[in-house]
C-alpha cells in the first residue's frame, strides 16, 4: 500500500513540555508521561474536543496536539489558564518532589498536513508547526516558567494574538499577554507570554565603560536599561580632619591625642606632629 502526503489543513496547534524531564529517572518519567497525557485529557473535555476532533503525538517529554479549527480558541484558551493550571496543582500536591511536574505550553494555528510512513508513527509536516515547536524552545518561555512559582506557562502566537487574545473575548485579558520577540535557530518570531516577562540580566563584555567597576562591565535590567552610574566620590585634597577625641590627618601626617575645644583654636592635651611631642596646654594667639 502506498501512502502519500495529505493536503494541508487548518488546524489549531498545541504544545506541550516537561520541564526537566531528561533529569528524571526512567520511572519517574514514565510516571509523568502518564500524568501528561491525564492534564490534556482533563483540558482537552473541558473545551469539548471529541476524540474525532484531535490527533496526539507522543514526543516522550511533551505532547503534540492538533485540534479541530472547529473548536473555538477562546474556548481553548480558556480550559489552558484555568482547568491545566488546576490539574497541575492537585497531581503536585500529592507527588514527591522528584516526581513534581511543570509545563511550558504554545497555542498556534497553521497549515499542517499529514506524511505517513508504513510501520512508523508520526510524519507531521508543515512550516507551521515548525514555527510552533520554535516557539516552544524559546528561552523567554523556558525563563518564564523557571522565575516562577506557578506549574506552567503558556505562550501563544501572533496570529492567535492578533486574531484572539487582543479582542478580550470572555475570559481572556490582553493586558496580561506580553509581546517578546524570541529568536530561536535561524528564525526570529514573536511570542506572546501570559504573565509577566523573564528578568534577563544581560553582562557586557569588559571595555573601557567597565574599567571603573573592576573589570566587571555593564549590567543591563529586562527593560535594557543601564543602571545610573554611581557617584564618585571626590578626590583627595592630601588633607582629612577628624576632631572630638579622633585623629587629624594633615598630608599624612598625624595628630593623636584628646582633641577638645579646638573651634574655639584651643588644642588640649599632647600633640603629636610627626616625631615632635609638645607636652602641656597650647593655646593660638
């Protein structure tokens, strides 16, 4: 039997990650790949996907899902920010610590057609897809999820921005997706993150901006903004003063002693300059 290539279809594009699956045992893997799948069934029947509406890819740490472009995104949406949340949350609840689970997630939309091969699974085809699974490696998402507390992230795509999210359809807020243009291989693309951006610490290389910081060159914040450089402080006039019981300081030189009443030009008790000792009370004409 000869299989060819499908035409392309609109599908709606979901992805799924593990994170830090490959340090995982080969139990505690399998476990999660189970818990996996349980997640996406629990959000899949929330947005009322039937089993004919939706083909799974295993790719062992994650999941590709497409779904039926009859099935509203918002909806989709919806059941990702509320319902995977909430499944995440109670299997980690129970699960030991090297079995806890957190997710990176993308909802996309492309073509994507099908390029079977006999006696093997999968054969996924489409510069859509491609640009999705980009998307899922980016290091904006990957930051999001490991500077938080929450169980997952979900990332979505410009046109599901553009065409979804931005509208504020029910449950969906637009102040809360932030833009983030991510680069990823060879392809530069915009994702737009739900909740907040990663702070990103970025260290330039040392030069002569960083030669007053000690060779440490220049930090920039997540808004690439330089900090205020600090104020230095003034340079020496080869003379220090420290009076009421301290020590002055005159061109190096030191005068010790029990310094008291001297706005009035009184010096009381030993003065020392340099090896000459004056005993007695001193007193300035």
């Amino acid at each position: 039997m000869t299989l060819v290539l499908t035409e392309p279809v609109n599908r709606t594009i979901l992805l799924l990650d593990i994170e830090d699956f490959s340090r995982r045992g080969d139990v505690v893997q399998a476990c999660l790949r189970r818990q996996l799948h349980n997640v996406v069934e629990d959000t899949l029947a929330e947005a009322g996907v039937e089993r004919n509406m939706q083909y799974r890819e295993d790719r062992g740490d994650g999941l590709i899902v497409l779904v039926s472009a009859d099935i509203p995104k918002t909806v989709l949406l919806r059941a990702l920010l509320t319902t995977t949340p909430d499944a995440l949350c109670q299997y980690n609840r129970l699960a030991s610590s090297s079995a806890q689970m957190r997710l990176r997630m993308v909802l996309a939309a492309g073509e994507v057609a099908f390029d079977p091969k006999q006696g093997t699974v999968g054969g996924l085809v489409g510069h859509d897809l491609n640009q999705s699974c980009r998307l899922l490696d980016a290091d904006a998402l990957r930051e999001g999820l490991a500077q938080r507390d929450a169980d997952c992230v979900l990332g979505v795509s410009s046109p599901v921005y553009e065409g979804v999210v931005r509208h504020g359809h029910r449950g969906l807020r637009p102040e809360e997706f932030h833009h983030a243009a991510v680069s990823v291989k060879k392809d530069r693309l915009d994702l737009w993150l739900h909740g907040p951006l990663p702070h990103v610490t970025t260290v330039l290389a040392p030069g002569p901006a960083a030669a007053g910081h000690g060779g440490r060159g220049t930090h920039i914040d997540a808004a690439g903004q330089a900090p205020a450089a600090p104020v230095s402080a003034p340079a020496s006039t080869g003379a220090a003063f420290a009076f009421n019981g301290g020590t002055v300081s005159v061109g190096g030189s030191q005068i010790n002693g029990d310094q008291t009443g001297v706005s009035g030009g009184h010096v009381i008790g030993d003065v020392v300059m340099g090896s000459v000792r004056h005993e007695g009370r001193s007193e300035q004409a």
